[in-house]
C-alpha cells in the first residue's frame, strides 16, 4: 500500500515557521562570537590608521613650525648685520642677545618639539680655517645629559644621536653639530633634500 502524500505546502510552512523561530531566538542572544571578534579586528585596523596619520600630522606640524621659525630668525639676523655689520657672537643652546630687537614678538621662540631649544651657531669651520659657519639649530638634549633627549618622531629622524639637529643654514658648510663631521644625522631645513 502506498503511503499517502503530505502537502508540499506543510512543509514549506514548517520550514519558513523554523527559520522564524531561529531568528526570533538568535535576536534575543546577540552576536556570535565571531562575528564580535570581527568587528574588533575592524576597529583595531581603523584606530592604528588614524593615529598613525595623526602623529604623522604633527610631526609634520612641528617640522612646519620650525622651518617658519628659522625663517623668521635668519631674517632678523639678516636686520642685525646690516645695523651692525657682521653677524651676532655664537650663543650656546640660545640665540644670541641683542637679536629680540629684531624678531617679530620681540623674544626668542622656543623649540617648536616637546624640549627643544634653538641654538645660535657662529662656527670656524673646522675643515677651512678661512671660512665660518652660521646657521641656526634646534637642539633636542640638554648639554651632557644624552638621556634627556626627545628626538622627532619622524623617518628622518629616525637615526639622530646626541648632537643630532635641524638646522637653518645661512652660509658656510653646515652641519649638525661643529664636532661632528658633515654626514652627521641631522636635517637641514634649507639645504634643498637633505
């Protein structure tokens, strides 16, 4: 004898009253696992890219600040040479006195990086006797005590030691520091790529 046949219309509403029920129950108990754990790998990506670009934007900032700084101090440089006929005395981890005449607010700027200082260099150059250097620097250790640097957090800066600086050039062959040889690390904000 043969089995009488169920209406394929039953099982349809069996199945679509299942997989009404699986919603309702998954609803009331949230996300899976995976699914959470997807989403906090999502938001973890997302927070590293933003904090990157964020302190890459303020190192590019700082680095802005002390170009116009510098330009800003070479030029009331240029002011006191042609009131006074030759460039001002080398300052050590300062600009040199006499110069907030000549500055825009009439004081010296400090260090545009967290415990920076300029640095007004008037220099013999140590490979011409007849020639000078002058430039101006930003310095980031306090003298004798290398464990107080604060280096840029930046590519370029990324292999700076102890008499590492940016620095503005005026005129002579400039260098980070005047005992230290030219390839010393440093960045010259006006020496065009380097």
């Amino acid at each position: 004898m043969t089995r009488p046949r169920r209406s394929t219309s039953f099982k349809t509403d069996r199945r679509k009253a299942t997989v009404k029920r699986d919603r309702t129950r998954r609803s009331l108990t949230g996300f899976t696992l995976i699914e959470l754990l997807v989403v906090i790998a999502i938001i973890g990506v997302l927070a590293a890219v933003i904090l990157g670009n964020i302190r890459r934007s303020k190192e590019q900032a700082y680095y802005a600040r002390a170009a116009g700084e510098a330009k800003s101090i070479a030029a009331a440089i240029q002011l006191y040479i042609s009131d006074n006929g030759d460039y001002p005395a080398d300052a050590n981890r300062n600009l040199p006195p006499g110069l907030e005449a000549y500055l825009p607010a009439g004081e010296w700027p400090k260090g545009p990086w967290p415990g920076s200082v300029y640095d007004w260099d008037n220099w013999q150059d140590p490979d011409n006797q007849w020639q000078r250097i002058y430039q101006i620097s930003i310095r980031f250790c306090e003298i004798g005590a290398p464990e107080t640097c604060q280096f840029p957090n930046i590519e370029w800066a990324e292999d700076f030691a102890v008499n590492s600086s940016v620095y503005y050039c005026l005129e002579g062959a400039c260098r980070p520091h005047i005992g230290e040889p030219i390839g010393y690390p440093g960045k010259c904000i006006n020496c065009g790529g380097s």
